[in-house]
C-alpha cells in the first residue's frame, strides 16, 4: 500500500527527475550546436501550413540545427500569411522556396525532413511519395483516413526504411508517462473498464452554405486530390474538413487518436474483439456536418471493455474534466489528461490508494519533436516515441469506431485474417475509394 508520504515522495522524484531531464536535455543541445557541422543541419520542408502543420514547423526549429528550406499549401492566401510569419521565427523568406503542389517540393534535392499537415484525406498519399523520395516524415495524426491506408503507410515506410513519427505527441509528455508507470504498478487493482472522453466545447461545425467558387489563390482540385469531386462549399474547407466522412473522421479520429492510444497502452491491448457504436447529429442537426457531434462506443477486449465518449459543443465531461482517460480499477482510478492527473481511491476497496493529483511539467510537442530530430540524426528507429506502426494501431481502432457507427452495425474483427468478420463491411469501409487519376502505390 502506498500512503500519501510515500507517494508524494515518489512524485516529487518524478518531477525532480523531469526537471533535471529537461536541463540536461537544455545542456547537451547546447552542446550538439557547438560542435555542429554544416552536414549535421536537418532541413525541413513543410506540406500543409494552415494549422497544426505550422504549430509542428514551429516546435522543429526550436531544435538546434534544424531550418526550414520549403512551405507548400494550396492556399496562397495562407503561404503569404506564413512567409511574413517567418519573420517571428527568426527565418529570413528569402531561404525559403514555396509550392502549392507538394510533388514539386518532394523533388526538392536539399529537403531531409517533411511535415506533413494537410486534411487527414491526403496523409496517406503524401507520406508514401515522400518515403519514395528519400525523405524522412513527421505526419500529423490521424496518420491515415482508412485502415488500408494505415497498412499501406507502414508497407511504405518498411520498404523505404525511412524515419516516420507520428504527430500523437502526449507520447512525450512525462506526466503522461508517469500515469501510465502508475497504472502498470498494479496499485488500481484490477482493472475492469477504461473510460475515454473528449467534450469540445468550442468545437462545432459550419453553418449550411451554399456551394460556391473557390476563393481566389486556392487550387481546389489539388486540396481534393484523391476525394471524390464536388463544388467547392466553405464550409467543408479548412478546419472543417473534419466533419465530412470524404476528408476525414470527425471528432473520433481527431481527438480519438490522441486519448484512445493512452488507453491501449495503459492496458497493453492490440484491437479489440467486437465494436458498437451509437450516436448522431443530435445537438446541432442545423449545421453542416455529416460525422456525428455525439457518439458513444464501446470496444470489447478478453479482460475489460473500452468506452468512448464524445460530444461537441459542450465541456461538461468525466471527472468535471472536459478531455481524458480513465483507468477504473477494484481500489482506486486513475484519471489523465493534457490537464495533468490524479488517483481516486475507491472508498469500498481494502487496498487504500492515497489521492493525488500532479499537473504538466513540460511542452510535450516540443519533446516529440527533439525526439523526432535525434532519430532522424541516429536512424535508431526503435527510439521513436510514436512510429508509424504506433500511430497506424490507434488509428485503426479509431476507424472501428466510425465503420461500426456508420454501418449501424456491431462489428466483429477477425484478428488472424487481419479484417471484419462479415465481407460486406469490409468492401465498403476497409479502403477508401481514390478518384480525380490518384492511385494508392502498390508496395
């Protein structure tokens, strides 16, 4: 039994430790630039710049060595709004090539390194011609729209042997780190259900608008790519791609990859046996969306089951907590999320857990970028903090999710087959249908 003493000496070795892994972290990058060579310098080229595309642009130049020779949208509205911005991350322009069709940045000799942050839709293809091309990824998440991308992308980066990390970066928050070394310490008990919830509240989709022509400066038939073609609606564009089954998976794959995964690793689970999904447009049936703004799904593993739960629009989640994970074990429950985490004690339970409650120490995108940026430099892939396979794995799952709830059915996965059980589920939802002349490579 841990009583409270204990355990808050143990947590205030698991800050201390951080802290002083963030200072040598400090000293030895300070370090690595003093002694850098000009072939040392990892140059970056970026695909997709409107918002999480630039956040990582961001985190990566904070690491020593690391400059950006390529941006490429197909907004131009959004290129010249990041080439002024450049000026904030101590970037002259003039080094810097732009594109609004990233084959052309791909052919781009000088390029190590390639963000890719474009709407989930295009994830799958850009990696894979990136990897042919000879370049490292860092692929934001959902690495992929469809299980058979998922696959197709892990195919890519084996056959290319190429470094690819996933943008899941709570994988390099120690706070989370240390949850999940709490839960592995068996002090909940037995774990029965594993809770996951995500509440936006400032999330919502688009109003209904009309279909209409593209603004001026967008190449609107390469941000559809492989889509299905269709007019332009501004309400399907940008940030709210996510709400339409063409681009993306709504809030499930969106937030669902960042807090399912925490909830697979805390169990040490693979895919589950069986998938039910229920849900709708049952808060905002007015705006434009076809993902559903509330869902409930529950994941059947041997030993435990696995909630969903998520809403649009409101906050009001577990625990009073709008976002998280929860471990609910015979003596206690463990709560976690970018928010920090804490144990709650069952008040039946013989085995006492003290309560607790430790907050963030540190910037986790930053960390997963470091971590990034030193595997690209070592090629020791087993170092990565989210591969490919690991951001393929959650991704899947996610997939089951939507396929259960837009099939309207409880599906059943077939583990030694690697598919669904029932054929007809897997013609229709396994893989995406490529349009407009674009083909998945075969690998």
């Amino acid at each position: 039994m841990t009583n409270r003493r204990t355990f808050l000496m143990q947590t205030g070795k698991l800050v201390g430790s951080a802290a002083i892994l963030s200072a040598i972290q400090e000293n030895s990058l300070a370090a690595w630039t003093k002694k850098m060579a000009p072939s040392d310098q990892i140059n970056i080229g970026a695909i997709g710049i409107n918002g999480m595309g630039w956040s990582d642009l961001t985190a990566a130049l904070k690491v020593p060595g690391v400059r950006v020779t390529a941006l490429c949208d197909v907004d131009q509205s959004v290129l010249d709004k990041r080439m002024k911005d450049l000026h904030k991350l101590n970037v002259d322009p003039a080094t810097v090539k732009t594109y609004t069709d990233y084959r052309k940045l791909l052919d781009q000799k000088d390029i190590d390194v390639v963000i890719i942050g474009t709407p989930d839709h295009w994830h799958a293809l850009i990696m894979m011609h990136a990897c042919e091309a000879g370049k490292d990824v860092y692929v934001e998440k959902p690495v992929g729209n469809s299980i058979g991308e998922c696959r197709a992308m892990m195919a890519a980066q084996k056959k290319y042997n190429k470094v690819v990390q996933a943008g899941q970066w709570q994988r390099s928050q120690q706070h989370f780190q240390d949850a999940l070394d709490f839960v592995y310490s068996g002090q909940l008990g037995r774990i029965r259900t594993v809770k996951v919830w995500c509440y936006q509240g400032w999330m919502r989709p688009d109003i209904v608008r009309p279909d209409s022509a593209p603004p001026p400066g967008v190449d609107y038939a390469q941000w559809l790519g492989p889509a299905p073609k269709r007019d332009f609606n501004a309400s399907r564009f940008h940030f709210h791609f996510r709400w339409f089954w063409d681009y993306a998976g709504g809030l499930m794959t969106d937030w669902g990859v960042h807090l399912l995964d925490y909830g697979l690793l805390g169990m040490k689970a693979d895919v589950p046996k069986t998938v039910a999904a229920l849900g709708g447009r049952f808060a905002y049936p007015e705006l434009y969306q076809e993902t559903p703004d509330t869902l409930t799904t529950l994941y059947e593993f041997d030993q435990f089951n696995l909630i969903w739960d998520h809403a649009m629009g409101i906050d009001n989640g577990s625990y009073d907590r709008d976002h998280g994970i929860a471990f609910i074990g015979n003596n206690a429950t463990l709560a976690v999320g970018r928010w920090g985490w804490e144990v709650m004690e069952e008040k039946h339970a013989k085995n006492k857990v003290s309560k607790l409650l430790a907050t963030p120490t540190d910037n986790g995108l930053d960390r997963h970028w470091v971590n990034f940026i030193d595997v690209v430099r070592s090629r020791k892939l087993e170092d990565l903090r989210c591969s490919i396979q690991d951001g393929a794995h959650v991704a899947t799952v996610a997939q089951m999710g939507n396929i259960s709830f837009r099939s309207g059915q409880r599906v059943s996965w077939d583990k030694s087959a690697g598919k669904f059980s029932d054929s007809a589920i897997n013609t229709a939802y396994l893989m995406k249908e490529y349009h407009n002349g674009y083909k998945l490579p075969l690998v």
